[in-house]
C-alpha cells in the first residue's frame, strides 16, 4: 500500500507538469510564430517479484513486476508551420519551411527565432533591421542589415535579397540577404524566451537554408501565427485534470486500506 501512495504521488507530479505545460501553449496562441510544446513521460524503476522462464517444458510464461509511477523526462516542440496572416506591413516576414532567422542579442550572442516582426531602428550608420527589442537581424554573413532608402521601396524576394526601387521603377539589388539558417536537430535548440532559440551540441550547427533539405522561402507582408490549436489543448487539459484526479482518488483508496489494516487489531 505504501507503494501505492509513491506511485500515486508521481503520477500526480506528472500530470501537474503537464497541465503546466499545456497551460503554456494556451497562454501563448497569439504568440508570433509561437511552437506548441508537449510533456512526454516514461515509466520509473520496476520491482521484479518473479521472472519469466522456461525449463523442461516447465515455468513462467511471464514476468511478475509491479512499477513504481511515471516521470517527466522530455518536452517536444512541435516546429509544424503555423498559418500565414497577411499584414501589409513592408517590415514583417514569415518564413515558409523550416528555417529561422539570426539574431544579434545584448550578449552579442546570435540566437535564432520564427518571428519575422521586424522594425526599424535608426543608428548613426542607417536605418537597421531590428526586433522588437533592438536586436539586430543579420544577413547571411552575420552582420546586421542597413538600408538607406524609403521603406516603401524596399522589395526582398522569396530567397531573402534585399533590393529597392530606384526613381525609374528599376529594382537595385544592396547585395543583402537575410540570413535563413537550419539545424540538422531543431528539437535540441533552447527555447531563451523572447521568441529565441539558441544552439546547443544537441542541435547542431547552424547551416545556410539551402543546405539542408528543400530551401525555405521568406514571405514579405506576412506574420507567421502560433500553431498551437486550442481545441486540441482543451481536450489535453480535461485529459491531464481526469488522470490527476484519478491518482489522487489512488492516495485516498491507499490511505482508506491502510486505515482498515490498522484497526485490525482491534
């Protein structure tokens, strides 16, 4: 019985991670961008009571175990492309595949992100391609990108080059192209808040777009949205409350059983 409480009790742990979990996705539907997350668990250290064999014809045909609950031991982040909305804005880019952008952090870091929300931050050398927080977005060779020309003329094509038109009509390539960079794992990049991934030994490198699998392709005008889907959430969230209860409904059956074996006595 006492095994029942601990068993019981993690199962409780985990589901309250996973409501956490769930209750992230949903906190964030309206998140640019934004990559739904989910918990996944496995089974914790099993007590062998008797094991299976076979002896002249003789034996167990199965083992005798009984298991001590479940853990958290992952989340996986789904990086499926959200919809694409249309903003008009001349600053805003979605990406279509499974690329991210580069950015310059505080740090002086690059990290990566989905979120193509860009502004337009004025500096001493130029306008310069910034997020919403400052951060420089940087072209394929890592350094940050300036134009010097009305913003309603800037055109960047499908494959990241940056041109704008000249007063005749004529597209004038800057010889800019922003960066789009893959991971041979995207699953091992750390999420840093903010919209940002950095890279880790489990992702890999950062390589050019082109380099891996089917290039991506850099929608101007548009935002890509959060792929979480709430009804699908919902139903996860019931699914987690349901087996939180029942484990917790496991501790109190533990707890009636070892009060009856207790009054045997008298």
């Amino acid at each position: 019985m006492m095994r029942a409480l601990w068993t019981a009790s993690s199962g409780m742990k985990a589901m309250q991670f996973n409501v956490d979990t769930i209750s992230n996705n949903l906190a964030n539907v309206n998140t640019n961008a934004f990559k739904k997350e989910k918990a996944e668990f496995e089974d914790l250290l099993y007590v062998t009571l008797e094991r299976a064999y076979m002896m002249e014809n003789q034996g167990r045909p199965v083992n005798l175990q009984v298991g001590h609950g479940v853990v958290a031991r992952s989340i996986s982040r789904d990086f499926t492309g959200g919809s694409l909305q249309q903003t008009e804005n001349q600053l805003d880019f979605a990406i279509v595949g499974s690329g991210f952008f580069s950015i310059r952090y505080s740090d002086q870091n690059i990290y990566y992100t989905r979120d193509g929300s860009f502004k337009l931050s004025v500096t001493d050398d130029g306008n310069m391609l910034t997020t919403s927080r400052g951060y420089p977005v940087l072209d394929q060779n890592g350094e940050p990108i300036y134009f010097n020309y009305p913003l309603d003329q800037m055109i960047v094509s499908e494959h990241g080059e940056i041109s704008y038109r000249d007063e005749d009509g004529f597209s004038i390539p800057t010889g800019q192209t922003i960066g789009i960079f893959k991971f041979n794992n995207p699953q091992g990049l750390e999420s840093i808040g903010g919209n940002l991934y950095a890279e880790n030994s489990a992702s890999g490198f950062a390589v050019f777009d082109d380099e891996l699998g089917e290039p991506s392709i850099i929608r101007q005008g548009y935002l890509e949205a959060s792929n979480v889907q709430v009804v699908e959430e919902i139903v996860n969230l019931i699914i987690a409350q349901r087996a939180y209860e029942l484990n917790s409904k496991a501790i109190t059956t533990a707890d009636e059983m070892m009060g009856m074996a207790n009054n045997l006595k008298r």
